[in-house]
C-alpha cells in the first residue's frame, strides 16, 4: 500500500493551542510527546515499506512544519497544495501523481493527519483486508468506526448487503455494500441509527487501487479531475471546494465498508482529550492546578510554570497558551469557530490565530 496522510487541516477546535502556523496535527496531545502527525507517519510506516513509500499532502504555510517534523520524507513525496480547497481535490491530485510514478494498479489507502488509534496492530490487520476487499471488488473500501455513543459529531455509514470475508483467514473481516453516508445527525437520529446495528462513523479513511478512484473522479467530479490531469496543481485556485464524501463517495457505486472495532477518535475538540485522559480522575490536569469544589474540568497550559486556580467549576474547559486564555463549558466548544471568525475581524487579534 502507498499511504498518504492529509494535513492540511487547521484544527480550529483545539485553539489556542493549535494557530495558523502550529495546527492540529503538530501538536502532542495525547501524553506521548509525538505529534498527531508523527504518530500517524509511524503506524503507516510498516505498511508503505519505509519512507520512500509513505506520502503527504498539505498546505503551503505548512510546508515547513511538516518537513520539521517528518525529516526522512522523501521531498517528492510531499505535496504542497497552492490553496485548500477540501480533501476531494487533495485526493485527485495525490492519486494522478501516484498513477503516474506506479501505475493505475496501485494500492493507496488516505489518512487523516489528526486521528488517534490504540490498537495498530489491529490496524494494520485491518488495512490489510481493506485492501484485499478493494482490489477483490474494485472498489473504494472505507473504515466504519464502531459507534460507542450517539454522536453527533460524526458523519456515518450504513452497511447493506455482505460480500465476503477478507484478510486473515483465523479472524477475517466481513465486508459489505455501503447502503449510504449520511452527515452528521441530530440526537435524535443518531440514537436511531445505533439501534439497527448497521451504521459506524467515518473516519475519514479510503483504501482502492488507483485507477479505480480515478475512474470514479471522471464520472463524477470531471471538473476537479481534467483540470488537474490538463494543467496540475496549478489551476488549485479555481478548483471547486468539496469533500472526497460529497463529491465521489455519496454517489459511486463502488463504495464498500469494513467495520472495525478498534479504539478511534478524530481528535476533534478539546473533549477528545477529556475522553482519552479522564481515566476515572475528577479532573484531567495537563497544567498545575489547585481547585476546590471542581469536579469534570479539563485545564490545559503550555507553560508549565502557570498556575490556574479554579473554584466550584464544573464540566469547564480552561486553556493557556502565551497571551491568550480560553474558557468554555464543554458542551460549547464547538462554538470556538465562531469566536475565532470575531478574531478574525479584529486587525488588532489576528496575530493570536
């Protein structure tokens, strides 16, 4: 397989933590002292064969981060897109580029940057029948997340009917049709789609030989496609902005899911990290903290001389990172994009984005 990681993401969600120039994807956030990025660089090693088989695609004004931090990627294995226009043109433009130096034939799978995965063993299990799966069918197999909650957060996936069983023969995966991906539900829905058994979240992840989604781009999205095949990544700019799910994945007929089990999370605000670290404490502390009364708190700083002092707190995200701090209940961080839009407005704040 040639795995390429897409980060180009800005990870606004985590702000301030995660700026403009120290995205998401650069950041440690799970205890380890590996950046997202380089934990994703470092599960997919294995099955790229080394570095001169792993590939990334990402934004110009993070061209330099991402050599910074995976120093032994081949440089022409690294794709700078001119202007982010959504991971359907990122997914074009790598697969013309990977068809064009190994053939149509080739496997690739696409990552998020920004995912964390505690079983990479069962990862790569799993990958391994999702290639199997598409190079059996022809397809474009995808990962479905098993759900542990109804989220709705999360775009989803409905299987239809099986297809077979692929990958080791002890413990093999079953594989089937998708029916259909949805976006992202209401509460009420997303309760409904846990109870039928049949829906998983998308995670972002697509494995197919190369010419299969090229195939696919030409029937439905020609115009992201032909002016990348005519002109390359130069006509970026006038490129639609669309998502991979919009442009091709809701509409082919050769979409295919394995269902997986193994522990996943997209990392999307701070409450990922409540999840991952909260391990029965009353507060997850990631900064020196003295609290009283204060109970369900997440506090974050990236000094870690600092001192936060809360007082009959609860269910409160608190973060410091240089000039700016940030409060918000949990159930509000979602709406951190729309502060920052005010932000954005403001000519004297835009150095904090």
């Amino acid at each position: 397989m040639i795995p390429v990681i897409l980060a180009g993401g800005k990870g606004e969600r985590f702000w301030p933590l995660s700026r403009k120039q120290r995205p998401k994807q650069f950041l440690s956030l799970d205890g380890s002292g590996k950046s997202l990025l380089q934990a994703t660089a470092d599960r997919l090693l294995d099955l790229a064969g080394g570095w001169q088989g792993l590939w990334v695609i990402t934004a110009s004004h993070l061209e330099n981060g991402v050599q910074e931090q995976l120093p032994q990627l081949p440089t022409e294995n690294l794709l700078v897109e001119i202007e982010g226009r959504d991971t359907a043109p990122a997914v074009a433009w790598a697969t013309l580029e990977i068809a064009r130096r190994h053939g149509e034939d080739a496997m690739i799978g696409f990552f998020p940057a920004d995912a964390w995965i505690d079983d990479e063993a069962a990862f790569r299990e799993t990958l391994a029948a999702a290639s199997e799966l598409a190079k059996t069918e022809g397809a474009i197999a995808t990962l479905g997340i098993a759900p542990t909650y109804p989220s709705t957060g999360y775009g989803y996936i409905e299987q239809g009917e099986k297809v077979g069983l692929y990958g080791a023969e002890a413990q093999p995966f079953p594989g089937y049709k998708v029916s259909r991906f949805t976006e992202k539900p209401d509460l009420a829905t997303a309760e409904q789609f846990l109870t039928t058994g049949r829906f998983s979240w998308n995670g972002g992840m697509f494995i197919f030989p190369a010419g299969v989604m090229l195939a696919e781009l030409r029937a439905y999205a020609p115009e992201i496609l032909l002016p990348l095949e005519e002109q390359g990544a130069a006509c970026y700019p006038k490129l639609p902005k669309l998502s991979i799910d919009y442009a091709v994945m809701e509409k082919t007929q050769k979409a295919y899911v394995l269902p997986v089990s193994f522990g996943w999370d997209d990392l999307g605000d701070w409450n990922a990290i409540d999840r991952l670290l909260k391990d029965g404490k009353p507060n997850v502390e990631l900064a020196q903290h003295i609290g009283l009364d204060t109970q369900g708190a997440l506090l974050y700083s990236s000094d870690e001389e600092d001192l936060i002092v809360t007082i009959g707190l609860e269910d409160t995200v608190i973060v410091r990172d240089g000039k700016v701090t940030l409060i918000v209940k949990k159930d509000r961080t979602q709406d951190i994009k729309q502060v920052l839009k005010q932000i954005q407005a403001n000519p004297k704040l835009t150095d904090l984005l």
